[in-house]
C-alpha cells in the first residue's frame, strides 16, 4: 500500500487536508439547515427521554403493538427504499451494463447510509441494546430467528457496501495505490452484497410470517419473503429516479453539464425495469389473490383499503411507467416513482402497523415524538450524505478533483 | 429427513452468516414434558392462583377479595403473570385461568435472536435476563399474545410465566397450581394430563365438550383445558391452527444456505458470460 518516503509530513498533509474537509461549505442559514437543527436536536432531546424513562414514555407502543413506526417505517420500508443499491451494482458489475456506472457511486452511498440510518434505527427501539453484542459475538446465536438472520446480514451488507465505496474515499484522500487494491474488491463485494440483499430484502417480510393470526388476511401470505424481495426491487429503483432527480437540481454543480442527457436515458432505463418488476409482483399478487379466494374479503373497508394500495399504488404507476418509457416523457416517470413510494410505504406500514391487528379495539399510531425522531434519522442521513457528496468524488467525474475552494462552484440553497 | 441433513451441513458451514435451522432445543416428544391441566369446570373464580403467582415472582399483588377485577375481561400484563377471567356462557359463568401456553414448539423461542426465549427440555419456556435484548420480536410471534414488555423503565424486562421453572427444579409444583382450593389445575407431564383429562370426559360425556383444548393447537401445548362450552365462548382462540408456528418459517430459513452458496455461484457466472460493453 501507499506508505510515503516521508510519513511524517505525509501524515501531516492528511491532517491539514481533513481539518479544510471539516469546515462547512457554503451558507449556514438555508431553509433545509433551519429546518433540519431544530428537529435533530428536539430528536436527540427525545431520545434521552427515551433511553432513561423507557420506550413508552415517547411512544405509542403497547403490550399489543410491540412493534411500531420506528421499525415499520424505518427500519422495513427504509431498506425497501435502499434496495437500489443491490440492483444497479447487479446491473452495472455483473451485468456490465455500463449505461449505470454514473450513477453507481450516489446510489451505493445512498443504500450504505440508508442501512446505517434507517437499519441503525433499529436499536433506538430495542429494550436491552446493550445485549445486542450477545448474538454478534456469538454469546448466543437464534439460529432459528429470522430476525438473526436479518440483523447479521444487515451487518454484512453494511460492511459489503462500504467495500463497494471506499475506492471513493481513497481518491478522495488521494491514496493512488490503496484505490487500486479496493477496486480489485469490488466485484467480490459486490456479488457478496447482492446474495446478502437479497436476504434480507426477503426476511424483512419473513419477520412477518409468525404473525399469522394478527395480520389480516389480504395482507398475510406464505409469499411475504418474496413479495418483500420483488417489491425492493422497484422501491429501489424509483428510490433512485426520485432521489437522483432531486440532487440533480441540488448539487447540479457536481455534474458535467453534458451528462444529463445520459442521466435521462439511466432514468428511462430504470423506469423500464421498474414497470417489469412491477408487473411481475402484480402477477404474484393476484396469483395469491385467486388462490386464497380473497374476493370475499373485498366488500369492507380493508377490501377497500387493499385496492386503494393495490390499485392506485402499484397497477397504476406500473402503466405510468410503462408509458412514460414508451413515449418518452421524463416527467410521468418521475410522478410514477412517487407514487410508487407511496405504495411502498403503504404496503410496509399496512403489514407492520396497520392491517396489523386490525381488529384491535385500540389501534396503534405514531406520537409525535416517534415521528420526530423518524425525520431526525431522515435529515441526519441527509446532512452525512450531503457532507460526503460535496467533498468526495460521488457524483462528479473521477479523478477531475475540483478543489473545494474553486469559485465555479456556487451554493445552491442547500449547501452547509 | 435427507434434504433437512444436507441443507444443515450447508448451515454449519456457513457458520453463523448462513443461519439455517439448527435443530430448536425443545423437548423431541410433542408430550414428554410437563404443563398443566386446567379443568374450567372446576375452577370458582377464587383468583388464589393470581395471587400466589405475583408473591412467588415478586410481582403486583391484586388484592382479589375487593379489587372487582372479574368485571372485564383482562390480559396478563407486565406485573401479572397469570390472571382468571369470567365468561357468561351457554351454560352459564365459566371461570378461565389464562397464561402462557408452554407452547410444545414456542413461536417466541423461535423468534428469539439470542435465545434469551428458551423451551427448556423439561416443558417450561423461559425468559433469561442476560441475553435478551428487548426487541420484542417474540411479542410480535407468540399466536397468544402472551410476553409483555416494561415500557416505562430504563432496563426493561420480558414478562411472562415461566411455569416457576425455579420451583420445578426444587421438585416443587408451580404456585398456582399448589394454591388452588378446587384442584382445578393439576401438574404432571403432558402424556399423563391427556389420559387424566381423557378419563374425566369420558366418565362425564355430558359435563364436557369432547375435546382438550392444547392437545394440538399451535402443534400442542404444555397447558391444556378442559371445558362444558365451545372454547370460543371462554375466550380461548380456535382459529390458530394445530401447525407449530416456527413451521411458518422453516421454508424461508431453510432456503437460506441455498441462496447463500447457490446465488454468488449464479452471479459469477453472469458476470463471465455479460460482455465488457453494451452499447444498446
Ligand atoms: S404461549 Fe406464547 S409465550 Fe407462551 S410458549 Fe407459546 S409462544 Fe411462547
Ligand atoms: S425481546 Fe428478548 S426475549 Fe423477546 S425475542 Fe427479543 S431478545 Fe428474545
């Protein structure tokens, strides 16, 4: 590896260049920084509310929702949304479909940060976090708990990922030769990380297949694992779509003007995967509709409420889709990805919160501290993302190193 | 079993990242373990039993003679282990002693990441302090709806009878089955309590409905109930099915090693055959 003739004045070069890292960039007083202060400041304030007075003195939970907004909604969908990851490193690693390499580095940061954030919530809500080592260090290993499973391939992965990412930071340290060796990784990682996907995509859903007699039926099937596993598939990519064309406008900077043609075309590409995988998880849907007979469920409100998410959420924006690639128009996909994140979300909630125990006399919902804590996870990710975009090769060409004091550079409303 | 011993090789292989199904540690008879046999019609609705269970664990001591509990319908809690509840019923009131099952093969050990949930070979199913780690996933699994977590302490704990497992190790029977004046619960081994609940339906055909609650439900469970009425009408669920609930899982867990070894095989392969360049 890279060791300097002069390590000493090497090492001094580092410290000076991390310190000039550190500073912020660009103005202090933006809408998102006024908004996002206050919340994650009032979510740490909660959160030692939490871990001194207990769980329910800042949430909703209850003897019959032991599980609430913060593993469904950040924990289950989050992953969902993080799925990207796993299916453009398949495409552009093992597929060599070099179309996607631009967007390979920003979608592998943003899967490796959505897994710290949003699988890291996790232990917010654990009773006992500090037991957690015991199935780490091998103290007791469920091996029959799919939650097990889950968590150590969520750890995996997390490290899978960032072996995927580090060439980034090497070059952003210039470390020429350490680059090369973790390039040489990628390939392995990345087969690694997609098996591990994989998963942990499908026992998310797995997790819900003891809770048969609480899920109501329209939403319980012995498929869970592999509708969880399709339905990451297009979370991820319209995650991609939706969050790709909103740094485009934030951090357009980054981005050699002559390739946002080639964006559009990695845009009209997703959005073509995304119909296909949609349609094939409508398939497996109404397989398991017609076979458990569920049209009798239909004709109550949770009938209702299943098409609503079915319908509205999935067949809809799948024709959007598959519209909007046929004739080319940017902007029906990036309303189908919304809406498809909506369905995502949906389903998620309606599987862990909603249809869950819908009978129950007392329903779940979120308080506001368990939803401020849920944006204080969203806008911390959103702070480290920033950080790490606007100091290390992610979005901008490779090796092109725009210093960080080059005045091409404006702020745009977001930037610290 | 081939299939069940190749895909455990693979699991050990792939030592803890693999997962797979060890063999669970519960008892391999589905009734050579102990439990309890609750005969409804015997009990009076005296609540000995709830008392006795809060001062043996140290827990919230209802004061039966005058808190009026048996008005509504309670569930065991966090500072109540067990708890009897009142039906009015086809035949009139029915007295019901409601706490975990002692499931034969326990959603909530299955579910349990650290095995802080644990079916001991002897029937009770415990709860072990050092290793849980709150996640309350064995809340979310168990069909009964049995452990109950301390949401307002800072170290909460899992709270559900554990059959005074301690007092079993002493050769001791469980506390509330000592306490009770009518001999409505009686301990012993599983096998024993069927042929017991077995004799007492056919020696009185027209007291009893001619089925043991427990004898498979959920794929059996240590505790078992004997009643005059239709079990829905005490509150006991009959839609949980008689498969055992880790089955739920056992297909996903199993496919675990094969996705394992199997896909990064697949993968490499793909990544051979894809050519450098698509210029599509
Ligand atoms: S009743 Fe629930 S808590 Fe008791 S052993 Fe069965 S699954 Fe576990
Ligand atoms: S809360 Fe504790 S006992 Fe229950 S599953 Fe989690 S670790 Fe196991």
């Amino acid at each position: 590896m890279a060791i300097p003739e002069n390590l000493g004045s090497e090492f001094r070069r580092f410290l000076g260049f991390m310190a000039s890292e550190m500073r912020p960039k660009g103005k202090l007083l933006t809408p998102f920084n006024i908004i996002s202060v206050p919340i994650i400041l009032l979510g740490l304030g909660i959160l030692v509310v939490r871990f001194t007075k207990g769980l329910g003195s800042v949430t909703n939970l209850s003897q019959d929702f032991p599980w609430g907004f913060w593993i469904g909604f950040d924990v289950i969908t989050g992953v969902a949304f993080a799925g990207g990851a796993y299916i453009i490193t398949f495409v552009v690693y093992v597929m060599r479909k070099e179309r996607y390499h631009p967007i390979v580095r920003v979608t592998v940061l943003n899967g490796l940060l959505a897994y710290i954030f949003y699988a890291g919530a996790l232990t917010l809500d654990l009773g006992r976090p500090w037991n957690i080592i015991n199935p780490i260090i091998g103290n007791e290993f469920g091996y029959n708990s799919v939650l097990f499973l889950v968590s150590w391939h969520f750890m995996l992965y997390m490290m899978a990922e960032f072996v995927e990412f580090s060439p980034v930071v090497a070059e952003w340290l210039g470390w020429k030769r350490v680059r090369g060796f973790l390039d040489s990784l990628t390939l392995a990682a990345v087969i690694f990380g997609i098996t591990l996907s994989t998963l942990h995509q499908s026992g998310l859903g797995a997790l819900y297949l003891m809770a048969k007699p609480k899920i109501h039926p329209l939403w319980y099937s012995e498929f869970i694992p592999i509708l969880f596993l399709v339905s990451s598939i297009f979370a991820g990519l319209s995650m991609i779509i939706f969050e790709g064309t909103i740094s485009h406008r934030v951090f357009k900077d980054q981005i050699d003007p002559k390739k946002h043609h080639t964006f559009e075309e990695i845009v009209f590409g997703l959005a073509k995967g995304a119909a296909i995988a949609m349609f094939v998880y409508y398939f497996f849907k109404a397989l398991i509709f017609i076979h458990e007979h569920h049209w009798t469920l239909l004709n109550d409100f949770w009938g209702f409420w299943y098409l609503v998410e079915i319908l509205g959420f999935v067949l809809v924006p799948c024709f959007m889709f598959a519209y909007a690639v046929r004739h080319r128009r940017l902007g029906v996909v990036r309303v189908a990805a919304v809406l498809t994140l909506v369905g995502i979300v949906l389903n998620r909630l309606n599987i862990s919160v909603i249809a869950f125990k819908w009978d129950a006399p007392i329903k779940y919902y979120p308080s506001w501290q368990e939803i401020v804590v849920t944006l204080m996870v969203v806008f911390a990710e959103i702070w480290v993302f920033r950080w790490i975009v606007l100091r290390m090769p992610v979005m901008r060409e490779a090796h092109e190193t725009p210093t960080s004091h080059s005045p091409a550079i404006e702020a745009p409303p977001l930037r610290t | 079993m081939k299939r069940r011993d190749f895909l455990k090789a693979a699991g050990v292989a792939g030592a803890a990242l693999a997962g797979g199904p060890a063999e669970a540690e519960q008892p391999a008879d589905p009734i050579e373990f102990a439990g309890v046999l609750v005969d409804t019609t015997r009990c009076i609705g005296c609540r000995s039993c709830e008392k006795a269970c809060s001062e043996e664990h140290d827990l919230f001591v209802p004061d039966i003679a005058n808190d009026n509990a048996l008005a509504a319908e309670r569930q065991t809690s966090e500072t109540q282990w067990t708890i009897v509840n009142r039906y009015e019923t086809s035949k009139g009131e029915v007295f019901v002693k409601k706490q975990c099952f002692h499931c034969w093969q326990p959603a909530c050990a299955a579910a349990c990441l650290t095995n802080a949930m644990y079916k001991t070979t002897n029937g009770p199913v415990i709860w072990r302090p050092s290793k849980c780690m709150g996640c309350r996933f064995c809340m979310v699994s168990c069909p009964f709806d049995i452990p109950k977590f301390e949401y307002h302490e800072w170290n909460p704990k899992i709270q559900k009878c554990n059959m005074c497992f301690e007092r079993l190790q002493e050769g001791k029977r469980p506390a509330c089955v000592q306490s009770c004046p009518t001999d409505a619960l009686m301990f012993g081994m599983k096998r024993d309590l069927m042929e017991i609940a077995r004799v007492r339906i056919y020696n009185h055909p027209e007291r009893y409905v001619h089925k043991i609650y427990g004898e498979h439900e959920v794929g059996g469970t240590g505790w078992l109930y004997l009643s005059a009425v239709p079990f829905e009408e005490i509150g006991l669920r009959t839609d949980l099915g008689t498969t055992p609930y880790p089955e739920y899982t056992r297909d996903f867990l199993y496919g675990v090693p094969l996705v394992l070894f199997g896909l990064p095989a697949l993968l490499l392969g793909l990544n051979l055959l894809s050519g450098d360049d698509d210029e599509a």
